[in-house]
C-alpha cells in the first residue's frame, strides 16, 4: 500500500466508497418529484426529506456493493482508469464492506416505513425492489451490470420510479406529467454511467463485465450519449405543448452550451481524460434538474 492511502482515515475511507460525486443522482428524482408535487400544492416536507435519506442511501448501498463484487470478479484493478477503489486499495476489508452493505440498505428499509405508512403497500414493493435492484446491480447469480443491464436499471429506478413514486407520495396520485418528467432525470443519469462504461471498456472486457459498451461498441455509447440529451431537450416542449406546462419549463435550455461541450468530449477525449467528462456529465445532470424542478414549480 502506499504511503499516501496509508494516511487515509477509515473514516475517509468510507466516505470515498460512498462516491459522493454519484450521490447527485439520487437526489434529482427526489427534487424533481417534489417540485411537481409544490406546483400542485401536494407538498410534505417530512416525505420529501425521507424520500431523500431513502434515495441517498440505496445509492450508496449500491455503490458499496458494487466495489465489493468489481473486487471479487477484477474488475476493480491497479490498471483502472477512474477514482480510487477501497477494496482494491486496501483501505476497507471484504468483511467489513459486507457489514456497510447490510447496514446502509437496512437503515434505507427503515426510513422507508415512514414512506410505505404515507403511500401504503406499493411503496413497500418499489422500496423492496429497489433494494434488490441495488444489490442485483453488481451482485447475486445474474449481476445486472455484467449482462448489459446497468443502464436500464438506471434509468428506471433512478429516473421514472425514483421521480414518479417521490410525487405519489406527495400527492397520492400516479400522474402522467410525473413519468414524462422523469424521463430527462433518468436520461442524464444513464449518461453517467454511459461514460463510466465507455471510459471502462477495455478493463470490464477483461473481467468479463459485459456492460453495453463492452457489447455494442463505443461508436454505439457516443450514439446512446447524444439520444439521452436529445430526449431531455425534447421533454420540456412536450410538456409545454401537451400539458400546457408554462414557458418556465425551458429554464433547463441553459444547460444546452454544456451538453454541447460534452458531446464534444465524449467524441474526442479517452482513457483518464474521461474522468472530466464524467464530473461534468453529473454535474449537468444535477444542473438540468435544479433548473427543470425551478421550471415545474414556476
């Protein structure tokens, strides 16, 4: 181990398995949900902070268990191109990732019996099914992200079930304005790990991670990247025209000078160069969220 991960606190440790740059994604669809939920005048603020301890945690649950099972199978190894892995640095033993897992997804199970006593027995599914999604992502006998399957996770769990079932816990309702919504919020984030996996490819086909890059091809992931942006661009004129959403809806047109800068590097950039194209990837993500959530409550 090296000197430098050497003085890395255990508490540090944990808090760089929790990859809190990814923690964006799980609060979008919750502000999101919740900003159709004030337009309406269905706001709970009590359900919207545990709809978020929810959300953040089944995120970092599934990020503790995918450093554990990238661990086991290598893909996490000394020729990775992104961030640090405990694991494979040492820093946090197998055992002790186990117990975090445990941990993390019970404590999201708990908060979440307030959620299912407001939203009843569907929340109780979504929330168990969630989890297992979170768990099934990386781990069990057909890990999701080495058969082609992350980025559908993805998008319907961080996008139309997280944005959805956040505004039916306001508001009781399932609303067709709400799954519209959630489709920008789950394209952006699919494109996070869209250029994860891109950047990945050659370590994920040694380790046999069959992710949709690894099958498809890269020429397939600049595809994928650039359609995701065209559908979060196209959501709000059909809002606008369709639902008779106001013209405060395109607040999220702001972001279209930073799509265009990441469709550029997606196209010209490689290997650790990447790793920008990432952070920024999450932090449009983010800012088209705020923006958008701005726009419905407006």
């Amino acid at each position: 181990m090296r000197e430098s991960e050497n003085q890395i606190t255990k508490i540090e440790s944990w808090l760089l398995a929790s990859r809190p740059k990814t923690l964006l994604a799980a609060v979008v669809p919750v502000m999101v949900g919740s900003a159709l939920a004030v337009s309406e005048g269905n706001f709970n603020f009590p359900v919207a902070v545990a709809a978020f301890l929810c959300s953040v945690l089944i995120q970092i649950g599934t990020n503790f268990t995918n450093d554990l099972y990238d661990f086991y199978s290598g893909a996490d190894n000394a020729s990775r191109k992104g961030p640090q892995r405990v694991l494979a640095a040492g820093l946090i033993t197998p055992a002790e990732m186990k117990a975090g897992i445990i941990f993390i997804f019970l404590s999201a199970f708990l908060i979440g019996l307030y959620l299912v006593s407001i939203g009843g027995l569907i929340i109780l599914f979504i929330g168990v099914a969630s989890i297992i999604a979170g768990i099934a992502y990386t781990a069990g006998p057909y890990p999701l992200a080495y058969h082609g399957l992350g980025d559908v996770f993805v998008f319907i769990f961080f996008g139309i079930v997280g944005t959805v079932f956040t505004h039916y816990l306001h508001s009781g309702e399932l609303s067709a304005v709400a799954f519209w919504a959630s489709l920008p919020v789950g394209a952006l984030i699919t494109n996070i790990l869209v250029v994860n996996n891109y950047r990945d490819l050659e370590e994920d086909k040694d380790a046999h991670k069959n992710t949709l890059v690894v099958i498809l091809g890269r020429a397939f992931a600049r595809y994928q990247y650039v359609f995701m942006i065209i559908v979060s661009f196209t959501i709000p004129l059909f809002l606008f025209f369709i639902f008779n959403v106001n013209g405060w809806i395109f607040l999220p047109y702001l972001t279209l000078p930073l799509a265009y800068k990441l469709v550029k590097m997606i196209y010209t950039l490689h290997g650790n160069d990447l790793n920008k194209t990432l952070e920024l990837t999450a932090k449009m993500s983010a800012l088209y969220g705020l923006l958008f959530s701005f726009g419905l409550i407006f």
